[in-house]
C-alpha cells in the first residue's frame, strides 16, 4: 500500500494513458475519420507512448546486454584459463628441449670419447658463493663414483669430487678459491697451478708465473695432468686468458682465467671414473 501512496500520481497518469488509448482505439475501430478530440488524445498521448516504448526497448536491451555480459565474463575466465594451461605446457615443452639439448651434449661428447668411462649425473644442490664454489650431484658409490674423481662436461674441467656417498657426491668446482688444479698454456706449453680468484668470484688465475713468460689473452688454458686429478694422457679444457698482471715489483705475474663451463647454469655433469686404490 505505501508503494501506491507514493506513486499514485505515476499510477494514475499511467492509467488515464491506458484508458484514453483504449477509447480512442475502440471508439474507431468502425470508422475511417478521427474526430476532433480523438486526435487530441492521440497527439496528448503520443509521446508518453513512444517514451513508454523507448524504456521498454532499453530495458530489453539492457537485458540482453546483461546476458550478453554474463556469457562473456565466462568465456573470458576459460579463455584465461586454457591460456594459463597453454603457458604451463609451453614452459614444460620449453624446458624438455633444452634439457634434451643439454643432454645431446654430453652424449655426443661421451660418443666421442669412449676411452673415457664417463658417468652422467644431474646436480641436486650447489652452494656458489664468493667464500665456497660446491655442487652436490645425484651419483655416488653405487654408480661408481670414487674420492678424487674429476669431473667435466663437454666444455671443460668442472671441478673434483671431495666427498661420497651411496647416492650422491659434493663437488669442488675449480671457481673455489681452495681449488689448485695443475695446468698449462696450450700455445707456450708453460705451466701452473689454476685455483678460484678470491678478488674475482667466478673467474681463475694463475699466481707467481716468472715474469719473463709471454702469454697473450685469448690463449687457451688446460689441465696438465700432474697432481693426480684429471689424467696425464689427455688434455681437457679450463678456460681462456682474459689479461696478465705483473706484480709491483715486476718479479712475477698472474694471469686471469674466464672459464669455459658456464658454472651459473650447469645444470648436469659427467664423472670421469679413475678407479684409484684410495
């Protein structure tokens, strides 16, 4: 009842618009001539009709535009989440190739060199910091991996295995400023001892050469085989001379190394098996 009290004015036009209508429409319904006061109530009512029409048709179509927007809410949210799901399998896709790269790789490399027994592990932990260069690798005694195995990929020297278990091994890469691994300049044939740059974290040098060697950058360093660590009968890659710095007082000079292996995204490595009597 307050519903009608408060639009009773509304209600009532409403009504009279109805009632006028339908009186003119009945009351001509045999004739073909208006009369006067018909085309006054026609012409008085016509644009209360055609705004009672305008709203009908807007609501309708806000109606439809409501569903409309439904239908599309929901289309959006599956287009959404099929584009999610076609990103999750693109990264899976994205990931498989470049680990089947990777390991292209290393077979290749192992194809290629089969005097050398060559195990293939993937590293399940590292610890690379300025103060300890460290991987941990998912082979261990039960694979055949010994203390002191060296360890390479199909770039170059890694580093050598410091500790073992049945399943697993930690690996000291030769970026660790504790690592001394015997070397040379391939081109001069000179020697010396690559370890971890402390000033440098990720790079090598090699310390307290005699000054009067010539070793230009770019010239290419590899593993000598003395010291017991990667075999004497075949040399492996370490990494090429960035510069060479005499010390103050001119007596000897260090030579900076950049590696070959790429330590921040090595991701699997091989274990050259020696078979030593420990």
């Amino acid at each position: 009842m307050a519903f009608f009290r408060r639009n009773r004015q509304i209600i009532s036009l409403t009504l009279i618009v109805f009632l006028l209508t339908g009186f003119v429409t009945f009351s001509a319904r045999d004739r073909v001539a208006q009369t006067f006061i018909e085309l006054w109530i026609q012409r008085t009512v016509a644009p209360i009709q055609r705004a009672t029409a305008f709203v009908v048709y807007q609501g309708r179509s806000f109606g439809r535009y409501l569903a409309e927007l439904g239908t599309l809410r929901r289309d959006n949210e599956a287009l959404r989440n099929e584009l999610d799901s076609l990103r999750y399998q693109y990264n899976l896709l994205l990931e498989d190739s470049r680990e089947s790269a990777r390991l292209r790789q290393l077979l290749d490399y192992h194809t290629e060199n089969t005097d050398l027994d060559l195990i293939m592990a993937r590293i399940i932990s590292r610890g690379l910091t300025s103060w300890q260069h460290e991987i941990v690798i998912d082979r261990g005694t039960n694979h055949g991996v010994r203390l002191r195995d060296p360890v390479l990929t199909h770039a170059g020297a890694v580093g050598r295995v410091v500790q073992v278990g049945a399943t697993s091994a930690r690996i000291l890469l030769i970026t660790d400023p504790r690592s001394g691994l015997a070397a040379r300049v391939q081109e001069t044939r000179e020697g010396g001892v690559v370890e971890g740059d402390p000033a440098n974290p990720g790079l090598l040098r090699m310390a307290n050469l005699p000054h009067d060697l010539h070793i230009e950058p770019g010239a290419r360093v590899v593993t000598s085989g003395l010291g017991g660590i990667f075999p004497g009968d075949k040399s492996f890659l370490i990494g090429t001379v960035l510069s060479v710095a005499a010390s103050p007082d001119g007596l000897v000079q260090t030579v900076s190394v950049q590696p070959a292996v790429d330590f921040w995204r090595l991701e699997e490595v091989l274990v050259l098996r020696m078979w030593r009597d420990d």
